[in-house]
C-alpha cells in the first residue's frame, strides 16, 4: 500500500509540474505582441465585424470583395487576444493567430486572383470566417487536452472530420479553448488554464464542458466555434453566456477526432452519445456550420454518419419531408410554382417544469415570453404537455446518472487522469460513486432522515465496484422505453417539437455545480432522446427574480440542493436567460427554423460589457 500512495504522490506531482509548464507555455505565448493586423480598422468596421454582421454577410463581402479576410481575421484575433485571455473570461487555451493572419492573407489574394470570373459555387461557404475550436476536438500539430495535465505536450496527428470540413468550407481556425478536467462538469475549470466565467459576471461559471467557447463567441472574440454535447455541454454555455448553441442528431455527427478523458481517448459507453455541435452569437451563423457539415464527405469518411443533406426547405420554409412531398404533389395540380407555405398551424408542445427542478422565476418568465413570442407571428399553435412518471425529470434523472456512473467509482475518469488529482468540482460525485457498498444502507437512512428525497434517488443506483452487466442491460432497455414514451406522447398531439426551459438557474457562482449540477436536467434528458436541440437567449434576470423562494417549490424540493440554489441566486440579476426548442431526430433544419423564428420575434439583442468594448 506504502508503494502505491507513493506512485500516487509522486505522479500528483509530475503532472502539476506538466500543467504548470503548459500554462506557462500558453502564457509566454500570450504575452508575445500580436502580429501586424490589417491597417485601417476602425471602430465603426470593429463593429460592423464583431457584432452587427452575420456571418453569411461578412463571407458575401468577403467574396465580393468589399471587405477582407485579413480584416475579419485581425478584428477577431485582437478581441480574442483581449477578452479571451486571463484578463478578460480566461476561454483561449492555445493561439494560432500568427497562422490565422497569414492564412487570411494568402486567401485574399487568391480572391483576388479569381474574382473576375469566379463562381461561388467554388467559395466555401465559411470561406475566410475566423473559427474556435474547443480543447478537445483534435486540430493537427495540436494538444487535445481534455482538462487533463497527462496529455498536454501530445499534439495529435490530424483534424478531427468536423475541422476538416470546416477547413474545406473555407474556415480559417484561430485558437482552441478551454474545458473543465474530464469534461464532465456544468462549469469549465481544471489544474492547466483554471477557470472560465461568463463575460456578463466575471465572478460565475460559464458553464460546462464547451464553458470556453461560449464565452468567447459572447464576447465577441469568436464569430463561431464547435463545441460537444452530451448532457448539455454546448447548450448550458450558452445559456450562461447569452448566446446560441445547438446539439444536432447524434447520427448525423462524426465523431471521428473527438479526444475523450479515458484511456485511449475513447468513450466505451455509447447509451448517450457524445455529439459535436455549434455555437454562435446568431441561429443563422450556427445553421451555416451545420451546412458545411452536412454533405457527402462526412458519410463517405465516417459510414455510422447517416446521409442526409441539409435541408434547405425545411430550415429556411419550415416544411418537413413530407410537407414538402404533399406541396409537390399539389404544385402540379393548381398549374403554378409559387412558394412552399403551411395550410395550417405548426403545432409545437411546450411545458415550464420537469417537476425534479423548478425553474427560477425568470426562467418561468423566459418560458411565457418565448411562448407569447411565436404565437403572435400567427404561424404557431402551443399545446401544453403534461408530463408524468415514464417522462418527467425524475425518470430522466434515474437512467441518466445511472448510466453514466455504471462502472463505479468513477473508474474511467480517475485511470483517464494518470495520476492528478480530480478536482474539486468533482468531489460528492467521487465520494458518492465510491462509497463502500455495506455504508450505502446506512447513508440512504440518513438522507431520509434529512429530508433529501432527491439526493437520495439520485445516489441510490450508485455502486462502488460499477452495476452487474445484467443491471446495466435493464438500465438500456428502461432508456429505450424512456424514449419510446416521448415519442408516443408527441405523437399522440400530432407535435413534432416543443419548447422547454434551458437550464433551471441562470449562471452558477464559480465552485456551486457540484450542488446544483442536477438543475440541468432540461438539457440532459435530450441526450437521453438523442434529439436535436438548441439554446436561444430570450431575455434577462430582472432584480425581483434574483431569488429562489423555497416557499414556492413543491415540498420534495425544499432541500440543500434548493438552498444552494438559492444561494447562487443571489446577485443574479442582468444574467441572460434561454429557452430550449427540440424536435424529433432527424429534424434538425426544423428545429434550426423553429430556432431563427423565435430569435427573431423575441428579439434579444442584450449584450455583455466586454462585448461594447472597442480596440480600435
């Protein structure tokens, strides 16, 4: 035992010394001056850049020539440099702006070259937009750290699929950015480059594990960036920071060149998939990234990827495949083309609470006003939906952890760290998941006795030595019958979609996840359906909303979980708010459509200090 602690203590120590010298690789990197950027620039075109364009719009004049690569890229390599950095919400790992720069320049001389007779059909469509890239999606010649101090100084030999196609898509990458350790947390902190907070409160998290991307994009120090999602880790961020994030169909998604925080970079648990999605400032710029990944070279590369084009009907018109067949077939009988239009109202679902975490009170308020919001385009019909025990909250509690700490004890986690140690943020999980099993009995008691209804549902499948294969199996078939009750009960109200709350609680305080982690689960039931959905912000905390009235909860709620959700309430005002839209699989173009609808008729258009800021 003696060898092992010492193995242990002397590992610890390795690794800190290695994240150490990371972070100051990462620092003296930094603290270099940025290379020459584009002459000319103005506030007004910092701007017109960072904040009032799409990015369809900045690649149009890109292509036509009204304005550059080089700007674009210089504009954005400067305010990552600024806000990203340790002074401003800490989100760049690593920079490529010396390679992002030259890059942009050699493209706007081929442009030049080329645009008297060129065709857009041989541009990208992202054809010299500045991208982020989180940690953990492989960029070539670059770490894939995953939080983890054991795999800095391991560059990875080639792009993820997902890069790849951004790259031929005409994406120029411009910096990776940070992720909690292991990934697994609702806020984005580890021993290498320390924590990421929001830029609307630089003292709460901004969220977890893609915390860095959607911090950055909100700052307006990224135009787009990839994050990953597998139990809200893209549409968490950006609810915490103001801005959109979308996890699309697991199996439309490769996953070639995801680095996992196991051994060997893999996952071996395949009941919720993992699955890249998505962040920007706007639907429309997220919905382009979709569609330069949506094409043939993402099945041909990947066979488990399923092969559907993007939808272009169906994301700009709302039609389903088969609304679009039924209009095709009339087409010819009224004797004219005409556009493609809805006979009758699209029926969306919605509903305000999951009964295991009530939403704050602006939550419920985000949820009224996104409803409102769509009924008065006059295109909307919203029908409520009553959940009940095969698909409320505390059944998706039950599988989601259940599944993903079969194995016990964090064993995955623990052997993928090589010795470091976890962090704290991961300590009642780890104490939980690695109790002896004799004490559980005991400790269940105690929770009774405590009134802990929900703590004590969510440990009670935890098991130190990990569930017999014959429990994990029921545990896959109760998942299937999980989602077979979802999807009966949005057929049964002939409803393709629905609107949910985005996470209970607006932004934690920074180190308050590990006590209220579990008001995520309006994002992590979706990874057990495996639907496409995304986070739209709809407004802001209002001053008489900066609280979590226990008064107001149903009584199994009125616990620690809801005093330390109380507490993270605090001096939350201003902290933006989102609402979630979700669909059926396969169904992501509507669900994009649903997305850009709601954006426009709530019209958020709020932004953080940091994102007013002018460098030029």
């Amino acid at each position: 035992m003696s060898w092992w602690w010492w193995w242990q203590s002397s590992a610890a120590e390795r690794l800190r010394r290695k994240a150490a010298a990371k972070r100051l690789q990462c620092d003296a990197q930094s603290a270099l001056p940025l290379p020459p950027l584009a002459p000319g620039l103005t506030a007004a075109k910092e701007n017109e850049i960072a904040v009032a364009s799409t990015v369809e719009e900045l690649v149009t004049r890109v292509k036509a020539g009204t304005l550059s690569s080089y700007e674009v890229v210089s504009v954005m390599v400067k305010r990552a440099r600024e806000f990203g950095g340790v002074k401003g919400v800490n989100a760049v790992t690593e920079e490529f702006y010396d390679g992002a720069l030259t890059e942009a320049r050699q493209k706007d001389r081929q442009l030049a070259l080329t645009r008297p007779g060129c065709s857009s059909k041989n541009l990208g469509l992202l054809e010299g937009m500045p991208i982020s890239i989180k940690d953990h999606i492989n960029v070539k010649g670059k770490d894939s750290t995953t939080g983890a101090a054991c795999r800095c100084f391991q560059p990875v030999l080639q792009d993820a699929l997902v890069v790849e196609l951004l790259r031929d898509a005409g994406a120029i990458i411009l910096c990776k950015t940070n992720v909690p350790q292991c990934l697994m947390l609702p806020e984005t902190t580890n021993n290498i480059w320390g924590t990421t907070v929001t830029p609307w409160d630089l003292r709460r998290t901004a969220g977890g594990s893609s915390g860095g991307e959607a911090a950055l994009i909100a700052a307006r120090g990224s135009l787009l960036g990839v994050g990953t999602d597998i139990g809200g880790s893209c549409r968490v961020p950006a609810m915490f920071s103001g801005c959109v994030g979308f996890k699309p169909t697991p199996a439309r998604v490769s996953d070639q060149g995801l680095t996992m925080p196991f051994p060997g970079g893999k996952i071996g648990m395949k009941a919720v998939k993992v699955t890249a999605g998505p962040l920007a400032n706007r639907v429309e710029d997220v919905a382009l990234m979709c569609e330069a990944w949506w094409v043939e070279k993402m099945w041909l590369r990947d066979p488990f990827v399923v092969p559907l084009p993007f939808d272009h009907i169906a994301y700009r018109e709302g039609l389903d495949k088969t609304q679009q067949r039924q209009q095709e077939e009339k087409e010819p009988q009224q004797g004219c083309g005409g556009g493609l239009a809805h006979a009758k109202k699209f029926r969306l679902g919605w509903f305000m609470t999951d009964d295991f975490f009530e939403p704050s009170r602006a939550g419920k308020r985000a949820m009224g006003l996104a409803k409102q919001a769509l009924e008065a385009t006059g295109k909307y019909e919203l029908v409520e939906l009553k959940l009940d025990k095969s698909t409320n909250g505390w059944e998706a509690v039950r599988l989601f952890y259940n599944i993903l700490t079969a194995e016990g004890g964090m064993k995955s986690y623990v052997e993928g760290l090589e010795g470091e140690p976890l962090i704290g943020a991961y300590r009642k999980m780890h104490f939980a998941t690695s109790l002896w099993d004799w004490v559980r009995p005991f400790m269940n008691c105690v929770l009774y006795l405590l009134d802990e209804k929900r703590m004590r549902f969510m440990v009670k499948g935890f098991r130190r030595e990990g569930v017999p294969t014959r429990d994990y199996w029921q545990y896959c078939k109760e998942l299937q019958v999980y989602q077979e009750a979802w999807v009966h009960m949005l057929h049964a109200q002939d409803l393709q979609g629905f609107l949910c709350p985005g996470v209970a609680l607006p932004a934690f305080c920074n180190g308050a996840s590990q006590s209220v982690e579990s008001a995520c689960t309006y994002t992590f039931f979706l990874n057990l359906l495996h639907f496409p959905a995304g986070m739209v912000p709809v407004t802001r905390v209002r001053e008489d909303e900066a609280c979590y009235p226990l008064k107001e909860l149903p009584r199994m709620q009125r616990d620690s979980i809801a005093r330390a959700a109380a507490k993270t309430m605090q001096g939350s005002a201003g902290l933006p708010v989102g609402v979630q839209v979700a669909f059926l699989p396969f169904q992501d173009e509507m669900c994009l459509h649903v997305m850009k609808d709601l954006q426009d008729a709530v019209k958020f258009r709020d932004l953080p200090a940091l994102a007013k800021r002018r460098l030029f």
